[in-house]
C-alpha cells in the first residue's frame, strides 16, 4: 500500500538520487563531502524543498448544479468546488440529455 502514497514515493526518490549523487561525487576531502551532503541533505536550505502539495483554504464552496451528477449524494453535506468537479469528472451520467458518457479519468 505505501507504493501509492505520494510522499512515500517522493521520500525514495530523495533518497535514491541523494545516494546517486553522493557516490557520483566521493570527493577525498571531508569537508567538501560534507558540504555536498549538506546541500543534498539539509532540511530547508538542502536541495530537496518540500511541501509538495499546497492546500488554499477555505476551499470555495461548489457551484450552482452540482447536484445533477450525483442523484444519490445526500445534500446534508454539499461538495467543495474540487469535489464537485471530481464528482462530474468521474460520473457516467451526462447532465445535458440524460444519456450516459464515459468517465474521465481523475487523480483523487
């Protein structure tokens, strides 16, 4: 299961280019082996930046007719803007004449 989560991923990817580009670069001198470690390994001023998802909040509420792709969601609990579009995305019905449509791919 941890192979699909993306910061998993994003780890090991760190990972195995910092161990790439250390054994690339195995320089004699302690201190400049140190000094690329440190760039490659350094938190915040390192080379690997983080985060990698960024979440504007609130998020914004969804549109009028969010509601004629889904006849089972229960409206006690409307969509966000995101989720009504990954709603419409992922729905096989279509809203205009009532015939079904294929479904768009969508990372959720």
């Amino acid at each position: 299961m941890g192979e699909l989560l993306p910061t998993w991923q994003a780890n090991n990817l760190i990972k195995g280019l910092t161990d790439y580009l250390k054994t690339t670069f195995a320089l004699s001198d302690p201190k400049a082996q140190g000094a690329i470690s440190d760039f490659l390994t350094h938190p915040d001023k390192g080379m690997f930046k983080g985060p990698y998802v960024r979440l504007r909040l609130p998020f914004e509420p969804a549109v009028e007719g969010w509601e004629d792709f889904l006849d089972f969601y229960d409206a006690k609990f409307p969509p966000y803007g995101h989720q009504a579009k990954a709603f419409e995305r992922l729905t096989s019905k279509n809203s205009t004449d009532g015939q079904f449509r294929r479904p768009e791919a969508t990372l959720v």
